[in-house]
C-alpha cells in the first residue's frame, strides 16, 4: 500500500466515514453510559434523543444512541471526505 501525502492527498470516503462513526459512536455511547450511571449528560442525551430513535439514559438506550451516532457521522464523514476530494479536483 502506497501512501502519498501533499496537495494531491484524496480522502477514502468509506475508511474516513469509519472513523468519523467509530469516534462519535463511541462518544454518544460514552456519554449515554455516563448519564445512566453518573447523571451526567442527561441534558445532551434528551436533546440527541429527539434526532436518535431509542437514545435515552439507559443502558440499551446507550448502545442504541451509539450505533445511531455511528451511522449519523458515517455519512458525514463520507460526504465530507467526497466535498474534499472534489474541491482538490478543482483546484489542481
């Protein structure tokens, strides 16, 4: 595998869309843990919980806001890496 980094460096949308999920997933799972156990969060959680369907201050409505969270910043992640790549094509 060959990397080349420099002006000419395009985004992998799949792998930069994967770590973008994998990062906020884990952070909405976090937080849901956090407001579950500790209580704190609660206040973030009732706000994403009107975007994620079954995000709430419990133990599966942790993992569920988790895997919403993943699949929510996939897709960013992955339109952001395509607006990347495109804007580099136009700017050569």
């Amino acid at each position: 595998m060959h990397f080349s980094y420099g002006r000419d460096s395009f985004l992998e949308p799949v792998n930069f869309g994967i770590a973008f999920g994998i990062v906020f997933g884990l952070y909405a799972l976090l937080i849901g843990l956090l407001a579950t156990y500790v209580g704190f969060g609660a206040n973030l959680v009732l706000m994403l919980s009107s975007w994620y369907i079954g995000y709430d201050t419990t133990l599966v409505g942790s993992f569920a806001g988790g895997l919403w969270g993943f699949v929510d910043s996939f897709i960013a992640g992955y339109v952001i890496a395509l607006i990347y790549n495109l804007l580099l094509k136009i700017h050569r």
